[in-house]
C-alpha cells in the first residue's frame, strides 16, 4: 500500500433528493468482512441516489499489531471496487485525520464504520476537523460559507454541521484488550448515533454511553460469485470452516468432538490467529484425526471460494460467542446447510432440523451427536434440501433506511424564517425542505435538555388510557408543545408517546434519569425522542429484520426497567401476547411494559375488542404484571363510546395503552 498523501478532494453538491455522505472505513485492499461491508454499503448508498465518497485507509494498523496479511493483491479486489475512494488515512499521520476531516465540513453525515478501538483516536479527530460531534468547533459555520461545496447557503439559514453516525459490528472485541472499552466509550458518547446489528450489542453501546442506537439487521455482502454445481459424493462427510481461525470461533471443540466420530472430515481454510495456531495445529496431529483434518492457512480468495464450498457437505461454525457474520447467507446461497452454536445471530438463521443443526456453545458432546446426525444421507439430505436462497436485496434496503433517518433529524420547526424566492416550485420546494431540515439538525444539537418532573404533568394525562377519536389528542399535542418537547405533526403518536414518558416519569424515575429503557417502536421513534430531550438515554431497537422482534430482544433475564411499543408500531392482537411473555423475563422487579394496542371489531385486521382487552390483562396478571390505571370508570366508558362511534366494520376505532408494572 502507498503512504496518505494529500489528496485534493471536494465533496460535489449532490442532487435535490439526495444526502451527501462520507463513508469512514477499510475497503481493499484490506481484508475482512468489515471491508467487504464498508464497500457494499457505499456502493448501496450511491446507487439510492446519494452522493458518497468513501474514505479508506492507506495504513490501517501497525504491521507488527497483525500476524497475517491484511492486504490483498491489488488486481483480486474481494468485491467491485467503488469508483470515488480515496485513501488517504494513515494511523501513524495524525494531521492525514485533521486534513480529511475539514474536507468533510460540507458533508449531512458522516458515517464512520468502526473496525478497531485502535483507531479511534483517528476516528474523534476527524469528526472534530469535519464539525460532526455536537459542540464540536467545526460545526460554528458563519452564514456568509457554504453548506455543500460549491453550493451558498441559504441567507439567514445557517448550515448543520454533519451528522455522525458510527457502524458496528463488534462494539468490543471478543478477545478485548485493556483501554478498548474507555475509547469506545469515548467515541460513542459524543456521536450523534449509532447503528448495531443486535439487541445485544445495542446494550453494550448504552453501557458506554452512546447516545442514540439503532439496531437493523446485518445485510449480506456476499463473496464468491455465483454457485457451483454440487454433485453427491460417497465417503465421509466434508466439513468447512471458513475464515480468520481465532479462540472465540470454537474449532478446538469441533477437533475434539470429531475425535469420537469417524467418517467426519474437516478443512480448516482460513488465516490462524494467534494461540489458535498451536492450539489447532497439536490437535490436528491428534492420531485419532490422522488424515482428516486438512488446514489452507491463508486467505481464501474470492474466485477460489465457489469451487471450495461445492466440494463440502456443511459450513461450520461451532462459535463459543458471536457478533455478526454473513457467514450463514454465504453457505445458504451456495446450497449448503449449517452446524453452528445456538447463539445470535446464528439463532436468527439458522432453523435447527430444517436447514442446519443447532448445538449449545462450546458443548463437545452436543457436537459430536450433532456430527452423528450428520452421517446419515437422509440427515444431509433434507438439511441441503431446506436451503433456502436468502434474499440478497430487501435488507439492504431497510439497512439504508435505517441509515437515511440517522443521517437527518426529525425535528420539524414551526415555520420557515422567509418565504422562498420565485422560481421553479419543484426546486424551490426541495431546496426549501432541505433547507429546514439542516435548521432543524443545528437546533436540536444544540437543545438543552427540557426539565420535566411528576408535577408538570396534569392529572388527566393518564398511564392507562384509551384514544377514541384523533382530534381527543389535540390536548395532549398542545402539552407537550407547552413542556418544551420537541414538535411533532401526529397527534396520536404524541398522545401514545407523552402518556409512556408520563409513566415512566411518575413512576420509575429515580432523579437522575437513569432508567434502562428500551423502545422497540424503532427508529425515529417520537417516544424516544422526547425521552432523549428530558435526559433518558433510551435504546431504540428497529426491527427491520425476518425475525419478530419478540425474538429479537437478546438480553439477560432481570435486566432493563422499561420496555416501550407504542403508536405507530405497537402491539396487535396477534403478537401481544408474545410481548408480555418476553417482557416478564426481560423486566426486573417494578420494571414496566408500556404497549399500545388497537380496538376495533373483530372485522379489524390485529385490532382486539374491549372484551380481549380484558383478556390481555388476565393473561398479564398470570405472568406477574399488575396494570398500573384503571380500565373501569371513564376509561372503559369511553371504550364503549369508540365503539359506538365506529365508522366501518373492517377498521380500528381507538387505541388502547397499556402500563403494567412487573411485581
């Protein structure tokens, strides 16, 4: 690779439609499946209409930090190259950040895709030199500069500084080292947000302080070309391993299971890191492996890995903890099932019986009857039969999604400060709402955080309550404008919102706003917004993912004191019940569930009659909640009322919410 240089790079003024983004991160020719992602995720962006530039690296890490290669020959890219990178990052060139940075000064966000704790350092100094924290110096924009290269900024609109978002997809190493955990936090407590592709990493990002997560499926970025015609084979059963070998990824305990099962193979291809070279080397020597065990120490190249996976039975992948992986889309799309551990994301993809095996982690015994299993041609058979080809497009489109409400802000301001210029409406119009929107993003950076206690909240904003027509929230709406929380333009939302933070509020605040709170109502989420304004750090889990989100929530029993799902994606009749049964064993003691779930007739698709509601409280009774509020009186009275107002058969005519408090 060549030294940073200074490259003279400009960010272009990107059409009316479009954001400009920096792309942050390792592309080729360094390794890894972080590369291959930062690449992908560039090339998705532009080809969404967005102007990006993706900023690389020329020297990642010190060559002694790394024992293997991490670069590979500059004419075996692992995916197409994208056409606007510039390589200009040098972690032995501090001023290579600083120059980088003030280049992105134009940007509406920049995405930096987090790779090593080493390099975040570099990472907060080119988001100070780019004006992409909050407070940061860069972000002071004199209203006389530019907003984009090239492009003047509206008179008497001053331009946002960009958005920082950081990607994810380890927030600590598996194998950490001493300061990684006091530089993330460094570098997630002053990002705007931050995307992770679990609700568990999304717990490890709250515990260092960031301030606002989303969580969104890792989408596949898939090497190897198109598949190779797999012909049946008699003679043992072939196993593959695939990748950088390292302790967390469990093939020492594959080694030791295969000892007591003959007729198994296993190639081991991929760069051994570390003690695992030794550890699997002697174990590998084993006389009761003599001849099966095959190890291709090294890189597998793209072009080379089609014709690898055709010619074994099973991808494996005993890991003893995992973060992310396309690994399981890889062996899917070349036809191959799975033996992995039944942790995530392997849980999210893997259906055990039906497309793979599922062994607990670490579990020598399990793996060898899981191998047993394997030694049966019916068993291989109707796993291989039950690959599916996964859908290679429809995640990256809700990644991207996920990413576009994070490289804006929501907040909507009451008016614009003049009226726009003549001219084409349609461009006017555009460059109007792009200009709000950058107002927008520079007042809520610098909002101060609302102070709101129990007794700014009037009595007739209720915990429990029900929502009969829109035009009852209008109150509610004009409230919450009087708190001083920021403005929203759907009133049902906003009364689903401010009844949640009311109850949290009164009931399970300690003063210092330290309740773990997590909002599954997802990304952009008003609930989390207006926690966030009066100083909760709520994790906002967006289920964009093929799995529900009741089974999404990966945390330990006993852990968080608020789950919210309320308005516009809260319960229904189909799914509620699952929420309850998750947030029994997910909530401590005292800990509340705030749901909202529509009422209506039973023509209504997922609505619940006001019977059913009482059998949702019934059932959440048995699982130890207490409804905090009351259904009776003129809760229930105006239940009725909705119902009797009721317009059609066919749709909802309320919204009841719900707060149970966990015993």
């Amino acid at each position: 690779m060549t030294d940073a240089r200074t490259y003279d790079f400009a960010l272009e003024a990107p059409g009316s439609a479009a954001l400009q983004i920096a792309v942050v991160g390792p592309t080729h020719p360094h390794q890894g499946g972080a590369a291959t992602h930062t690449t992908m995720l560039a090339h998705h962006l532009a080809d969404a209409g967005h102007d990006v530039t993706l900023v690389s690296w020329a020297h990642l890490q010190p060559s002694r930090r790394r024992q293997a290669e991490a670069a590979l020959p500059t004419d075996s890219p692992e995916v197409l190259p994208f056409p606007r990178t510039i390589r200009a990052l040098s972690w032995a060139r501090p001023d290579s950040w600083v120059r980088v940075g003030r280049r992105l000064r134009g940007a509406d966000a920049v995405i930096i895709v987090h790779a090593l704790p080493a390099v975040v350092p570099a990472h907060l100094a080119l988001l100070r030199a780019a004006g992409a924290l909050p407070g940061s110096s860069g972000s002071e924009v004199s209203s006389g500069s530019t907003s984009h290269a090239g492009s003047p900024a509206r008179p008497g609109v001053s331009p946002s500084r960009p958005q920082s978002i950081v990607v994810c997809h380890t927030v600590l190493p598996l194998e950490p080292r001493t300061g990684d955990a006091r530089l993330m936090a460094a570098l997630l407590g002053r990002a705007d947000s931050v995307l992770v592709h679990t609700s568990e990493q999304a717990l490890v990002a709250h515990d260092l302080g960031a301030r606002r997560i989303s969580v969104a499926d890792l989408p596949p970025h898939v090497r190897g070309g198109a598949p190779v015609s797999r012909d049946s084979r008699p003679g043992p059963v072939r196993l593959l391993a695939l990748g950088l070998i390292r302790e967390h990824k469990g093939i020492d305990v594959l080694l030791r299971a295969m000892r007591s099962v003959p007729d198994v193979t296993l190639t081991i291809a991929g760069e051994l890191w570390g003690p695992s070279r030794q550890v699997i080397g002697e174990l590998a020597s084993d006389p009761g492996l003599a001849g099966r065990v095959e190890i291709r120490d090294g890189y597998v190249p793209s072009e080379a890995l089609a014709a690898l996976l055709a010619d074994h039975d099973v991808l494996a992948l005993p890991y003893r903890s995992a973060t992310t992986t396309s690994n399981v889309v890889l062996a899917h799309v070349h036809g191959l099932p799975v033996l992995a551990s039944a942790v995530a994301p392997f849980t999210q993809q893997v259906v055990d019986g039906v497309n793979g095996l599922l062994v607990p982690p670490g579990d020598e015994q399990a793996l060898a009857r899981a191998l047993r299993q394997l030694l049966e041609p019916e068993v291989r058979h109707r796993l291989a039969e039950g690959v599916k080809t996964p859908d290679l497009s429809g995640p990256w489109a809700h990644y991207l999604g996920t990413l576009e409400a994070l490289s804006v802000d929501t907040f909507v301001l009451d008016g614009p400060p003049d009226p726009p210029a003549p001219g084409d409406p349609v461009l006017l119009g555009t460059r109007w709402a792009a200009a709000r929107r950058r107002v927008a993003n520079r007042v809520s950076s610098r909002r101060a955080v609302v102070a709101l206690d129990r007794d700014d909240l009037p009595d007739w904003v209720l915990t429990t309550d029900v929502l009969g027509e829109p035009s009852e929230a209008d109150d509610v709406k004009r409230l919450a404008r009087a708190l001083g929380l920021p403005r929203s333009l759907d009133r049902v939302a906003s009364w689903a919102a401010l009844g949640a933070l009311a109850a949290i509020v009164r009931v399970r605040d300690d003063g210092r706003r330290s309740a773990v709170i997590v909002d599954e109502t997802g990304a952009r989420s008003l609930f989390s917004r207006w926690a966030r304004a009066v100083g909760f750090a709520p994790v906002e889990i967006d289920f964009t993912g093929a799995h529900p989100s009741v089974a999404a929530l990966d945390v330990d029993t006993g852990s968080l004191d608020v789950i919210v799902r309320i308005h516009p994606r809260g319960c229904d009749g189909a799914d509620v019940d699952h929420v309850l049964e998750q947030a029994a064993w997910a909530l401590r003691s005292h800990g509340l569930l705030i749901i909202t779930v529509p009422i209506g007739p039973p023509g209504a698709d997922g609505a619940v009659s006001p019977s059913d509601v009482r059998g949702i409280l019934a059932r959440a009774d048995d699982l130890g909640f207490v409804l905090i509020g009351d259904l009776d009186g003129t809760v229930n009275a105006r239940m009725r009322d909705a119902a009797q107002r009721a317009r059609a058969d066919d749709a909802a005519y309320g919204l009841v919410r719900l707060t149970l408090r966990r015993r």
